[in-house]
C-alpha cells in the first residue's frame, strides 16, 4: 500500500491545499503574530511542501497562531492556514512531540476545554484556570486590566444556543482519532 506523504497527510486533516501556495507572501505580511513566531506562514507553507514535518512539529509558529483568519482573507489561492496549523497541532500533540513555548500546551487544552463546557471560550474563568496552574500569577496583568476596562473579559460567561452541537463536535472529533 502507498505510504501517505506529510503534505497529503496535512491536505486530508486541513481540507486544505498547501501545494496550491504561490508563495507571495501576503499572508505573512497580513499576520500579526509573525514577530513572535520562527516560521511566518508562508515559510510553514514551504516546510509542508518540502515535506519538514520534524521542524514544523517542534516549531514556535503551530502554537502561536491564534487562528485569526488574516492570512486566508489575503490568499489569492483561498487557502485557509489556520486549518493547516490546527492539523500540524493536532498532529503534533498526537505523536507526543513538545511543544517549543512553555504553558502553551496548558493554554490549548485549558482553552479547548473552556470551549466544550460552554460553547464559546468564557475568558475570565479560563485565564483564572491558567493563571493557577501555569503560576503565572502576575503575568500581563496590565493587558487583562486593559481588557476589562474595554469590556473584553466579562465576568459572567455569555448564553449560546448552540452548546449540545459544540459538545457533539468534541465528542465526534475524540471518536475520529
Ligand atoms: S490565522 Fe495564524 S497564521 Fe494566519 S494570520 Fe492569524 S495568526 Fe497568522
Ligand atoms: S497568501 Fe496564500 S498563496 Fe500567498 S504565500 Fe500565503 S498561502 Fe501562499
């Protein structure tokens, strides 16, 4: 039987196409979190292309992006690169590989699991549930201050509609792996 290849393998878990990248770079240049990240996402888009998948599974830039969209906005090809990072993610936490950002892993799960009690992540309780067990206590205080004065961090969790149908993805999602 054909071995499956790692961009087929991404292809399939993203439903994306990473070989159809044009490598123009607009999506790097769109990303907010590229200064902080070791691979923009074309260079991710290359890595997958060129079949990299120890140094894209141990990379900075899968944990760091914050799934904003930017970048799939900008894609001439329409190629949605928050896909491909939740599919390296996946992959990489599946075949055990470390993540390079301390908490960060603390952070995924502690906001996947925000997101399955409650349908939407209610941020108040799960930084409170980061800040505890990461014993970052008095890290960024200034922004989550800033964030409550503009009414970004409410203190009572908001009512979807939709909860049973998010749980059921969860449940559906565990099932597949
Ligand atoms: S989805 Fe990720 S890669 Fe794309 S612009 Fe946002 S942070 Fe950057
Ligand atoms: S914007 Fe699209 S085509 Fe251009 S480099 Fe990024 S992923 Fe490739």
């Amino acid at each position: 039987m054909k071995k499956t290849t790692f961009i087929e393998t991404i292809s399939q878990q993203s439903g994306e196409l990473p070989a159809r990248c044009l490598g123009c770079l607009k999506c790097t240049a769109g990303c907010p979190i590229y200064p902080w990240m070791d691979y923009g996402p074309t260079r991710v888009i290359r890595l997958i292309q060129l079949g990299q998948k120890e140094r894209l599974l141990t990379s900075s830039a899968i944990w760091l992006c914050v799934g904003c969209e930017t970048c799939a906005a900008r894609c001439p090809m329409k190629i949605d690169m928050a896909r491909i990072m939740d599919a390296l993610r996946e992959m990489a936490l599946k075949e055990c590989y470390e993540a390079k950002e301390p908490n960060i892993l603390l952070f995924h799960n502690l906001f996947l699991n925000s997101v399955k009690k409650r349908g939407r992540v209610f941020e108040a309780e799960f930084l409170g549930w980061y800040k505890i067990k990461s014993g970052e206590f008095f890290k960024d205080m200034k922004l989550g201050l800033e964030m409550f004065k503009r009414g970004k961090m409410p203190l009572w969790p908001s009512r979807i509609k939709a909860k049973g149908e998010v749980r059921e993805m969860f449940k559906k999602e565990i099932a597949r792996r």
